[in-house]
C-alpha cells in the first residue's frame, strides 16, 4: 500500500476489534450491504472458508470517484480484512464504451482522457486497499490492480465475437432492466451501450481463468452487468461464481444520496473540499445517520448501538452526525484534513479563530458560504447589503449599534467602520450578523 495511506491502514486495522468480522457475510449483512447475491448459503460458506479472489470494477467516467464508489470500496476493504484477495479493476476499456445510463445515450470521452482518469481513479483505489496484505493471513489477502484494457485491447472483433459472443442470448440481454428501460424509451440503445454486459462478463471470466476470482461486488443498479459475469463462466468453463449487489444509498425520505445542489461528492479533494465534504455528513438527517455509520465506517457495533441511542434520547447533541463526518473524512482525507475541516466549521460557528486557519481550509469553509465582492476599504455597513445580510446601509448601522455584528468573529463596534485590514490571506473574511447568519468576502483587490 503507498506509504501515503499507512495512516488509514492502521486506522483501518485499529477497528478490526469487531467479533463480526469473524464471519463476513453476516457482517455485511448488518451493515445493510447485502440487496441481492447469488445463493446466500453458498455465499456465506464460501466467505467463511478459506481466501478467495474476488474483484470490483470502477469505469473512468469522470476524473474522481464519488461516494456511491465509497460504498463499493469500503465493502471490498471489509471483505479484505476477513482474508480474501481483493483484485481493484479500473475499466480502461470499458471506460471507453460506457455503461447503459437509465435516461441517454453517454458522450464518448477520448482515448487520452480515458487513461488519464485510469490513473487517477487507480490513485484513489489504492488507498482503500492493502496491497501488502496482512500477515495474519500469510499475506495472502493482498491487493491487485488491474486495468481490462490490457486484455480486451490485444482482442479481435473477431475473436471477441467467436470466443466471447457466441455464450450470450439476445433475449437474455434484452431483459436486462437497464436495456429494457432503455429499448423502450424514445432514446433507444447503440450497440455500443447495448454490448457493455458483454464486455464486462468477459473479464470476470477472464480474473477467474487468469486469478481464480470467484466473486464480484457491485451495486443493485449493475445487477445485470454482474449477473452476466457469472453465467459467461459457468456456459464457458463449467464452472460456479457468485455475485453480491449493495443497496443503491437513498435518503428516508427518498431522495438520491449523495447529491449537493445537483452535483456529486466527489472523493478528490480538489473537486469536493475536506470541509464541503465534512459538512455534507455532518448534515446528515436523524432518520439516516445510523445506516450511514453501518455503511461508511467501521466503527463496532456495540459503539453504533450506543450512538442509534443517543440519537432516540438526545438527538439535538448530533453526536451521531459529528462521529460520522469524522470517521468518513477521515478514511477519505486523513486525520490532519479532518482536523482542519472541523476547526473551520468552530471557527466559523463557534467563534474561533479564523486567522488560524490555512488559505485552502478558510478559502474551502468561504465557498461553502453566501459571498460577496468587498472593497478593502468599504464600510461594513455596506458590506453587510452587498453580502445580502440586511437590506439597507441603516438597517445595518442598527445592527452593528446593537452589538450583532462580526467581522472575522471580532464584533465591529462602531457603524462607520471598513473592513481595511480585516481581510485575510490576501483577500478573504467572514461577516457575521447574529450567531448563525454569515457571508464570505473576497478582496477585489489583494490586500497585502
């Protein structure tokens, strides 16, 4: 494993306290992971016994993976930790066609950006994963990358169509309820769409010839897709795997998890901050936080029970909500980008000291914020209308005379004031009216 993840492998092995991972399938099971699988029996024996192979794809659609993609991670580490070899497949080839969506057609990306997203989602497998293995199981549990690229690339069209091809039914395909959904919609399907299953089939045939791999994880949504894996191998080569398909995330009251304003939560840190990330669990809702804990952390389930009561008992507390943002973001961006994020949020809403903070951390809390332009040198009674905060210079000369204004968490203390040298970083503050509404400001000048 890099030795830029050796802080959360230790986290991770540090939670392996947990007698249910004595038997695996019965942890995932709890853990509400388990939608749909192949032969549950089967399956549970078959994770109690001896190492086994088993892999997850991820397709390169976008430069970062998101938490639906958590949720597949953190079940492969789990699997992991019970002894089996996880095999982390990035879909080079696959990436390139794209599986069916429920409403268009995908837009093709490039050769180029395809491999370029390869790496990077490739980058942020491996910190999930042990590729040392651990040795309480000789080592034999640990992880490979694999990239389907390099097996489908070599391939004919005729060959594919011979070897591959010939094992799959057009009526079987068909019914496939992403394919059905899609044939009859006025949309359609290409080929190109159409033929993904098959793909995908193909290389759980090909990790099992090539590593033994037995099992393949994915979400509901996929079912089909993983569906096709294990029948290629069993009409290829007689012989039997399995598949286990997670629930798709959905909020109780069920909207889609996951989604901010439209957009996904990413797990780059570029695309979504550590501080927009760790406000997104902390606003986690009462009805969801204890499913969250089962499927984002690790936490024992002795400690999950102890917080599913303090949510019954003493909900205003959020202490469920804040061990879930601390826990996830930290498996996702370290302890010391937790750290961070967490002193952002008290320094924004419990009057800590905002100067403390790094230019990324407060620039990250700012953007998460109402904002506004700023002169350096206007009033901050100005400043207050031009952030939206009151709707006139007197309403704001009001407030700032009953002691209710902040800048940078320093009352202001006269109604003629400016913000000339409040501003940090070369241009960044925060305005405050009251305890709870604030604004972000940004210098239209650097302030040096």
């Amino acid at each position: 494993m890099p030795a830029s993840a050796s802080s959360d492998e230790q986290r991770l092995a540090q939670q392996r306290n947990d007698p249910a991972f004595d038997d695996v399938w019965d942890e995932l099971v709890y853990r509400g992971l388990v939608h749909v699988s192949t032969d549950a029996p089967t399956l549970k024996a078959l994770l109690a016994g001896p190492p086994v192979v088993f892999y997850c794809g991820f397709d390169p659609t976008a430069p970062s993976l998101h938490l639906g993609n958590l949720v597949q991670l953190l079940t492969m580490r789990r699997i992991q930790l019970a002894g089996h070899r996880p095999l982390g497949l990035v879909g080079g080839s696959t990436g390139l066609i794209g599986d069916p969506r429920q409403t268009a057609e995908r837009v093709l990306n490039t050769k180029e950006t395809v491999a370029e997203w390869v790496a990077l989602l490739q980058a942020q497998v491996e910190r999930f994963l042990s590729f040392d293995g651990d040795a309480a199981f000789e080592h034999r549990n640990a992880a490979r990358m694999v990239n389907n690229l390099d097996w489908t690339a070599p391939m004919s069209a005729i060959d594919f169509l011979r070897d591959i091809g010939k094992y799959f039914r057009v009526g079987t395909m068909v019914k496939k309820e992403i394919v059905a959904t899609r044939l009859n919609s006025d949309e359609g399907i290409s080929y190109t769409e159409f033929s993904y299953q098959v793909l995908q089939g193909m290389d759980f045939l090909h990790l099992h010839r090539e590593y033994g791999c037995v099992l393949q994880t994915g979400g509901s949504d996929q079912w089909g897709n993983l569906t096709s894996g294990v029948d290629l191998i069993h009409k290829a080569d007689g012989a039997s795997a399995h598949a286990i398909g997670t629930p798709l995330i959905t909020n109780s009251d069920g909207t889609k998890f996951g989604k901010s304003e439209g957009n996904a939560v990413w797990l780059d840190p570029a695309l979504t901050s550590p501080y927009a990330f760790s406000q997104f669990w902390l606003n986690t809702d009462d009805a969801d936080v204890i499913q969250r804990l089962k499927v984002f952390t690790f936490l024992p389930r002795a400690e999950i029970e102890r917080l599913a009561q303090a949510v019954a008992t003493e909900p205003f507390r959020r202490e469920a909500q804040r061990t879930l943002a601390r826990e996830v973001t930290a498996l996702v961006h370290g302890a010391a980008a937790t750290d961070a994020a967490f002193a952002a949020a008290e320094a924004l809403f419990g009057n800590g000291d905002l100067a403390a903070l790094d230019e990324p951390t407060l620039r990250a809390a700012i953007a998460e914020l109402p904002s506004a332009t700023a002169d350096p040198g206007a009033t901050v009674a100005q400043l207050l209308v031009d952030a939206g905060l009151t709707s006139s210079v007197s309403e704001s000369r009001r407030a700032i005379e009953q002691g209710g204004v902040y800048l940078n968490n320093v009352r202001v203390e006269t109604s003629d004031a400016t913000a000339d040298g409040a501003f940090l970083h070369g241009g960044l503050a925060v305005l405050r009216r009251g305890k709870k509404t604030l604004a972000g400001l940004h210098a239209t000048t650097a302030v040096g």
